[in-house]
C-alpha cells in the first residue's frame, strides 16, 4: 500500500544545531563542523557554521572572564577545545559544549610551564607542541594540568606556529623568513627553508598540511605558498596564492578541512576568514569570505588563529541538561539561537539593542530605563531580569520576551525553572510559536516554578515572556534556572582509531594463526575515513606471497583506484579473495568513497558469491565458488611492509573479520554498534581504542593482537559507533528512494515478523552547498511500504537522506541518499 503526505517541516535554518549532519553522510545525529577562530581584539573564541558566508553571526562564542588575555588559537582534541592564551601564557581547556562566560575545567598555566607568549600549537599523539615567542617550543601531554613543567623543550628563536608531519616539526620564525624544521622527538635542528627562491622576506606565520604537502602563510608577501614536505633550503614553492584578487593582506594562521583552505586574514580595519579550495594557485578570489560587523571581528591587529572541527551545537544536547543563562547573548542577537525581544499590544515583536554586555534594552525609549530591557542578574545563581513596559510608564504595554529556537528532531523536551518578583505584580507566560501565546504552555503571577515537557520540532520558537499590565513594576521580574533537557540519543564517544601515515608507511601487523585462515566463508568490516593513499590502499588483508612486490592476496580489501597514476579519492571499495592458491578474483564497488569522511564498507563470501555493502545497503554481488587459499604470513592492516603501491592514509576503526557470511540485516543493524566480542563467528575484533602504545587488542578471544609500525597511532575517532545499545534490534529498513518531479517515494520494509513499534521516517533535503533547507517527517503505519513526500516548492534541491528513528534511545543509520537537481 501507499501513503501521501504533504510536507510535514520543520524550520530548517541552521539557527545553532540540526540533528541531520552535513559533514557525517552516513548518519544522523548532532554534530556539525565548526569554523572556529581566536579573536584576540574581544577575547573571545567564535564559532561560526561551516559554509558561513558574509555577515554573519557566530552560532556560539566563550568568553572566559578573568582568563582570556588575547586568546589566539583553538583546538578539539578527545571532546575537549584547547584554548591558546597568548596574554595569559597558558593554555586553558573547556568541555566541547561549553558557551558563554564560562570558567575553563582546567588550566595549563604557571611559570614552571615556560611558556612566555604562546603563538601557536600542535597535537600529535597525545602530546601538544607550543611555540612560544619568548623564544622557544615546550611539549606538554594533553591530559596535563596545572603549574607543569614541560616534557621536553626546543629552543627556537621567536616561534610562531607549528605543524607536524610524520616525525618532523616545522616552525615558522617571526621575523626570520624562514621555516625551520625539527626532529619532534629529540629537537634537533633538521633543515631550514628559506632563501630567495622561498620568496620569504619577513614575516612568515601560519602553517598547516595535507599529506606530503607544508602550506606556509607568508604574511610579508600576501601570500599562501605550498613546499613538499621534504623541502630544504632555497626550496621553490610548488604552487602559490597571491595576487590583488585574493584579498590577503594580513594573513596570519591557516587551516585545511576537507578540500577548503581557511585563512585568517587581518586587514586593519575589518579582518576577514577567506575560504579558498586546497588545489587553488595564482591570483584566485576567495570562494567565500567572512566579514562584517556581526562577526564581531575588529580592525587593528584582529582575531589570529582558525581551525575547524565537529563540535555538539548548543544549548540543546541529547541526554544532557543545559541552562539558558550559559548561551545568553553577550553583544549579539541570534546568539546561539537566543533572542532578546518586546512583544507590543499589536503582537509586533521588535529585537532590543546591546546597551553593554548582557544587557539588552529598548532604544529610544520614552522613559529613562530604556525599558523593556532583558540582562543577566546573576550567572551563578542562573538569574536573568526581565522588565516590561507598562502603560503609566511610556504609555504602550510591551512584554519583556526571550526567543529560544529549538533545534533537533527529539520529539519532546523538558522546560523546568522558577519565576520570582519582589514587589509589585505581572504575569509570566511560556508558549510555544507566535500562535502559542493566546493558549500559553504555562503561566504564573509573580513567583512560581515550572516543569514542562513539550512536543516539538525542530526550528520551532520557545517564549519566555513577562507581561507587566497597565501598573507599574515596583521591582524586577526575574527566571531563574532556565533549563532544557531531552532524552533523546545522545551520541556516545567513538573512542580512538587507528591512523595510517603513507608518508610514513605505517601498518598494523598481526601474526597468523589458524583463527584467520578463512576457507569457505569470510566477512571483513570496517569505518575508514581516508584522506588519499597509494593506487591499491590497504584496508584489510593476508597474503600468500612474500617476496613480489605486488603479491596475490589470500583474501584483501581496499580502496583501488583503476588508474595507476590516480593517488587520492574519491575511490571504489575492491573486495578479492585467492581460491586454491590462483590468481585473485574480487567485486569492486559502483560508489566511491569519499575523502575524510567516515564510511562503512563490508566484503563477504558465502561459497557461492561475492558481496560489496557501503553504509550497510548491498552494493554489488558477483559469482565465485571454491576455497580461499590459506597462508602462513601475517594479516596486514595499512599496507603490508614490502610493497609500495598499497599505502593507505587516514583513519580505520571497528575493523572485523568473521568466518561466516554476514546477512545484509546483520551487517546493516550492527555496523554503529559495539560488539561484545564473544559473537558468534567473530575471529578478530579490533575497535582501537587504546589511549596509546604500540599494541592494538583483538577482543574476540582469539588474541590476535596486532602491533602498530612505522608511527601508526591512536587517533580520536568520530565515527558513528557505540550510537546505539547493542541489545536493541531493529525492526524497519529503507529499500529505495526514487523521485519524479515533485515528489519523493521511499519504499520500506520490516526485518521482523512480528512488529511492535512504528517509527518515523526522516528526509533531510540539502543544498548545492551541503546546508540542510528542510527536514520532512512521516510515522510508518501498519501495511503500508511506500510513502510520498510533496517537495513541490523547494526550490535549489540537490540531495535527500533519508533515514529512520525507531525510538527516543536510538537512532537508525542513514540506508539511502540520492543527488537530484529540482528545476
């Protein structure tokens, strides 16, 4: 049966948070990528959305009272954002949800730390590399607090940033027109690139990588200048940004995330974030520039540093209870969704003026108060006033109104806090919606408290409102602890994975052993997150060759490339097996794999067959029967150690290996979950979440442990595994999406015989630039497959996911997505 639906749509404009991920393809949930810049001149740290563009308002900004002094540089490691406080001579560290004036959760801070004028910093395997202008680099571990003494120091001149690649670490010099490069772990002095063919003549700032590639951000000559990392001495740049078009003039640090390079860019009288594509050369405008007085970015010597990174949006995360007061707006509206407003007897609603910090009133008012105006009382006690207008004060009635914008799609929220006044009387009201206020969801006169759970979707209004009547205020009305909670499914950490240099031609090694001599039956999983790699990268694989330098496999998987001279993504996923010690046979994937973003890519043989499964839906399948040969060599993770074309880079984790053929449904409804490791059929399980070492466990009770080479490391992971309780079976999937005009058709189907729940189904639809424009919502009835979604008026339309919320505890992956363009 079918069923028709016209949209069912919440707001989809990115106000602060959105449940549908444009930076994670394969799953649903609330993370987005960050641009995020230390803002020296308001000593603050912003945060603005991913493809923000032109004036723009931060999503979320910390300030740190009595602890910022010209904050430079940030950066999210192990779900905490590391602060570099170039006045304070400290590094300070705070939750990765954290916003507003908040207190760091702990400091890095003291004379013992040496530093002295942190310019810039690095992680690098659990440690942090500082340069300090004072004159030298300090190295801390990232778990490290307090009054600490640096691990070990390097002696650098006046050092402004750093990067490392593989072993080495490069510093630039300010002032010195060159970069110096060091051996990370013993300091010593390596090479130097600098002299006339560098085209360094002053001031060289920023740096930032991509594989084998050093980008240099020479602000002496307006210029972005990319070295090969080997580069020494008199190098000359392999290709160079600079010209009037560019718009560089000052340009400081310097970032790459996915195919962007972002600049920080000081003009002197209103910097900027330029945002170029990596490949760029020549005189090339900026694809997109942030500018403008909402930014909150000043003149003079501007905002520093800039990085990107997946961060929770705020103030409401899944699972955790957030208080209004630590998003309140310090200067701008629409910070982090929050507006400051009066609502008149016409049902107008007007944004009040920035008066100083956390203060927002009325301008031009006819009354010395500027009323209604809307501050923070007190941040401790959670206390934020509200005082409306009254008729025998200006002679107009107008509430005193904080706008909330809701975001997610959790279904429910719980709303609780009190209300309060000491003199005088008024009314306070919460409703949801403009329409809401004529039936609010609560109300009170003078004190009371509130515990609400409200239906909701995403984009939808929250109004706290007080309402003084004709009488004047005697005293100030005031909320007090404000606060959201949802239960909805919070995302559980990913822990680490293992990460792969090609550069460094790193591998994990596991000895062989009978458990992964795999004959008639064999299933490889696992999340990859490639960043480039060699012609036939390495995914998984065991070989029975030794000596070739391109030897048979007797099982592999990995991301081939069919063209030799190709050394990056996108690629297709190659699934081969060797039967009866013959040449390989395989399947190769129709979708490619894209670079840095995590996908789940699974190979299977029953005996009969061969099966390639992206993000859980069957790919391709083809004929194949017979033995898989059996080999006495090692099982190779990375690349195997004597050949040179199949060098993976980037990041794998969750990777399995069974001696069953996986069903599509097994495969589908485990892939973000954790397994316990005595699963039947389970030969190896490595999920690498070790903190570090050289050693990665198997957890099925094989010991096939394995051993990281050539500077393989544990990385934080963002995955999308341990989403969901390994107990929870699934009952629905997604079969196909097919479109036609206006209309979207999604066939579904049960995985179990008896169905007890009906879920909703989830469309996001996304623009040319990868924004979410809309989310459509429908609930699965009984006996009915396919369901149409009206998308007649959405304009700009150029790709749908789709994707189903069984229950409040757990989110379905995304099962299918398609590019369309809509005329």
């Amino acid at each position: 049966m079918k069923k028709s639906f016209a949209i069912f749509s919440a707001f989809a404009f990115f106000m602060c948070f959105t449940i549908l991920s444009t930076t994670q393809s394969s799953y649903a949930y609330a993370y987005e990528a960050n641009i995020i810049v230390g803002n020296r001149d308001n000593n603050s740290v912003d945060f603005f959305e991913i493809n923000a563009n032109g004036n723009v308002t931060p999503v979320k900004t910390i300030r740190s009272s009595g602890y910022f002094d010209r904050p430079l540089s940030a950066y999210a490691y192990n779900n905490e954002l590391y602060v570099l406080n170039h006045g304070g001579h400290s590094i300070e560290v705070f939750n990765i949800t954290d916003s507003g004036d908040i207190a760091p959760k702990r400091r890095i801070a003291g004379a013992s730390t040496g530093m002295g004028y942190p310019s810039g910093f690095v992680f690098d395997n659990g440690e942090i590399y500082v340069t300090n202008y004072s004159g030298n680099i300090t190295v801390y571990n990232a778990s490290d607090s307090g009054n600490i003494a640096p691990k070990r120091t390097i002696q650098s001149g006046n050092a402004m940033s750093v990067v490392v690649i593989g072993e080495e670490l490069f510093v630039t010099n300010y002032g010195g027109g060159q970069v110096l490069v060091y051996n990370k772990a013993s300091g010593v002095l390596l090479r130097t690139i600098s002299g006339a063919n560098t085209g360094f003549t002053g001031y060289v700032n920023g740096l930032t990588s991509r594989g084998n590639e050093l980008y240099v951000s020479d602000s002496a000559n307006r210029a972005i200048k990319v070295f090969s990392a080997d580069a020494s001495g008199n190098a000359v740049p392999k290709r160079v940004i600079a010209g009037e078009q560019t718009n560089l003039i000052n340009n400081r640090e310097i970032c790459i995330f996915g195919d962007e390079l972002f600049v920080m860019n000081q003009n002197g009288t209103s910097s900027t974030v330029n945002v170029y594509n990596i490949s760029d050369e020549g005189n090339a405008a900026p694809k997109r520039i942030i500018a403008g007085s909402n930014t909150t970015f000043k003149g003079g010597v501007g905002p520093q540093g800039i990085t990107v990174a997946l961060l929770w949006h705020t103030p409401i995360i899944p699972g955790i209870t957030t208080k209004l007061i630590d998003y309140f707006p310090k200067t701008n509206q629409g910070e982090n969704g929050i507006y400051l407003q009066s609502r008149d007897e016409n049902g107008i609603y007007y944004d009040l003026s920035c008066f100083s910090d956390y203060t927002f009133k009325t301008p031009n008012a006819p009354n010395k108060y500027n009323i209604p105006i809307i501050k923070v009382m007190d941040f401790t006690n959670g206390i934020i006033e509200a005082d409306p207008s009254a008729y025998n004060q200006c002679g107009a009635e107008k509430d005193a109104v904080i706008k909330t914008v809701l975001s997610g799609n959790y279904g429910t929220i719980r709303v609780t806090g009190e209300t309060y006044v000491d003199k005088g009387s008024v009314r306070f009201y919460i409703y949801l919606g403009e329409a809401g206020y004529n039936a609010p969801l609560w109300q009170t006169e003078n004190s009371g408290t509130f515990d609400l759970t409200i239906q909701y979707s995403d984009g939808d209004s929250l109004y706290f409102a007080v309402d003084a009547g004709p009488d004047d205020v005697s005293d100030w009305p005031r909320w007090k602890n404000i606060a959201f909670e949802t239960n909805a499914p919070s995302v559980q950490s990913a822990g680490n994975a293992a990460s792969f240099s090609q550069v460094n031609s790193s591998y994990i090694s596991v000895p062989d052993s009978d458990s992964l001599d795999l004959t008639s039956a064999l299933t490889i999983e696992a999340w990859i997150k490639p960043d480039g790699g060699g012609e036939w990268a390495l995914i998984c694989g065991k070989q029975y060759s030794w000596n070739d330098t391109n030897p048979w496999y007797a099982y592999r998987f990995c991301a081939a490339s069919a063209d030799s001279s190709e050394q990056g993504f996108p690629r297709k996923i190659m699934f081969n097996i060797s039967t009866e010690y013959s040449n390989e046979v395989g399947v190769t994937s129709d979708t490619v794999v894209q670079n840095n973003i995590w996908t789940h890519v699974a190979g299977v043989y029953d005996g009969s067959s061969m099966k390639i499964y992206i993000n859980g839906i069957l790919e391709k399948i083809v004929p194949q029967t017979g033995n898989i040969s059996v080999t006495a060599l090692p099982l190779y993770m990375g690349k195997a150690p004597w050949t040179p074309y199949n060098n993976y880079n980037g990041q794998i984790d969750e990777m399995r290996i069974w001696n069953v053929a996986r069903t599509a449904d097994e495969i589908y409804t485990n892939m973000h979950k954790r397994l316990t490791g005595n699963e039947i059929g389970l030969v190896g399980y490595w999920p690498f979440d070790e903190m570090e070492g050289s050693v990665t466990a198997d957890l099925s009770g094989n010991n096939n442990d394995g051993t990281l080479n050539n500077e393989a490391f544990f990385a934080q992971s963002d995955a999308s595994i341990g989403t969901n309780d390994s107990n929870i079976d699934y009952h629905w999937k997604i079969d196909n999406i097919t479109y036609s005009g206006n209309v979207v058709e999604v066939c579904v189907s049960s995985l179990a015989e008896a169905v007890q729940s009906y879920p909703n189904i989830i469309m996001g639809i996304y623009n040319e630039n990868g924004k979410l424009i809309k989310i459509m919502r429908q609930t699965i009835e009984q006996n009915i497959t396919d369901y149409t979604f009206d998308i007649l008026g959405v304009s700009e339309i150029k790709r749908i996911k789709v994707f189903i919320w069984e229950d409040l505890n757990s989110l379905k992956p995304e099962s299918k997505s398609c590019d369309i363009i809509y005329e």
